[in-house]
C-alpha cells in the first residue's frame, strides 16, 4: 500500500547522539596547512561540526554550519545568510563551502560502520539511526509512539503521490469524505501545506506536501520515494 510506503522510509525514532569518536589528525602536511589560514585544520572544523551536528534538534544546512564560523556578534543567523567574502578578521575563520562539504563527506564515510549514519535531508543533513537498529532503541522510551489513523494515512499518501491535490479529489479517490481534522492534524504536524487555490467554483484548497515532510521521513526530495508504479492499490484506497 502507498501509506506503507511510505511509512517504511523512517525508522520510529531519529537519534542525536552524544558520542565522541576518537580522530586520527591528517597525516599528510600540504592537506593540513590548506587549512591554516582558516585559523585551525581540518580536524579541529570536524570536530565542530560532528558536535553541531550531535547536539541540533533539526537538520542543519551548509549556511548553518558556516554560521558556527562566521557569527560572532550573537545576532541569530538565517538559514539562507551566506557568509560575505571580506578581508575581516571573523573571515579569516571561516572554512569555505567545499572544505565544509568535504568534511561531511568525511563524517559519513566514518560512519559507515556504525549503527548511526549522517544522512542528507531537505533541509539538510543530520545524525540517525539506522533503520535495522531503531526497533531496539524504542525500548528506551516508556511511552508508546504516536500512532495514525489509517484514514490520516491514507489520505497522506494520496497526497504524496498525487499532489497538488484537493480534498475533493483525495475524497474521490479514496471514496469516502476526508474528516476536517484529517487535514487538521496533517497541517499541524506540518507535513502538508496550502499551495494555492483551484480555479473553480468554490476556489477549493490544493495540497502538496513540506520540507517538514521530507526531513521528517528522511528524505532529500520527493524522487526518491517509490515509484508510484510500484505501489499496489493505491487507486483502492
């Protein structure tokens, strides 16, 4: 079914760990010294963004992580703030993007045999679980998860797969009326949002999904869901 689908593409609970690994400092000098004039090497930049990393509640961008380098005057910096290329004394500490991208290229390739993996969402990239773990870090938790209707996801994956969409039409396909608070709670959890109006009577409201969505499912984008050919039923739902 689609809505099992897509449920399987996240392992019940997302991890931020507080793990400190031991690092082995570059051994090759010319790598080392490229990163000098930044004020520190490679794997002191690492190491702050393995920490940044551990410690977020969200998936954190490029744009964040050069933030840990460039913002000093406690102003909150923005998500889509890229640094300015100065002559300034803050500048001479701020690793570029290619040296930041490659650093988490690093970062995942050390932890490809660990039971965590840094995965790259919409938003941007974050520590988590690996899925074959997450049914043991569960029993950590005393409270149960947060289970859904088959109605709410159902229509989800309606949703998902035939966006942009209006309630009228997830109704038509899944031939039943879709209740209010089914489009409520989608909206709350912020896995969907209003992206226009139909121009027809009545000027229904079209849906599409979120970044929320994304990240929250671990995904980059909407491509690397199944194919909606390889899902069963979904026209029966």
């Amino acid at each position: 079914m689609a809505l099992e689908a897509i449920m399987g593409l996240k392992s019940p609970y997302i991890m931020h760990l507080a793990i400190y690994r031991s690092q082995e400092s570059p051994t090759d000098f010319s790598e080392e010294a490229s990163f000098l004039k930044f004020g520190m090497d490679f794997d002191t930049i690492k190491k702050i963004i393995e920490a940044a990393l551990l410690a977020a509640d969200q998936p954190l961008s490029i744009n964040d992580l050069s933030a840990l380098f460039t913002d000093f005057s406690g102003e909150k910096s923005t998500e889509k703030s890229v640094p300015k290329k100065d002559t300034s004394e803050n500048d001479l500490e701020t690793p570029s993007r290619d040296t930041l991208k490659e650093v988490l290229s690093t970062l995942r390739e050390e932890c490809e045999s660990r039971s965590i993996e840094l995965k790259e969402v919409a938003s941007g990239f974050q520590y988590q679980i690996r899925s074959e773990y997450a049914e043991y870090i569960q029993r950590l938790w005393i409270e149960r998860p947060v289970r859904y209707s088959r109605a709410l996801l159902e229509t989800l994956a309606i949703i998902v797969y035939r966006q942009p969409i209006t309630r009228g039409e997830i109704e038509e396909i899944r031939g039943v009326s879709v209740a209010s608070s089914t489009i409520k709670t989608l909206r709350e959890r912020r896995w969907i949002r209003v992206l226009g109006h139909r121009d027809v009577p009545g000027r229904p409201a079209i849906y599409g999904t979120t970044r929320e969505f994304l990240n929250y499912f671990g995904l980059k984008t909407l491509d690397e869901l199944p194919p909606l050919s390889n899902i069963r039923n979904l026209d029966s739902l």
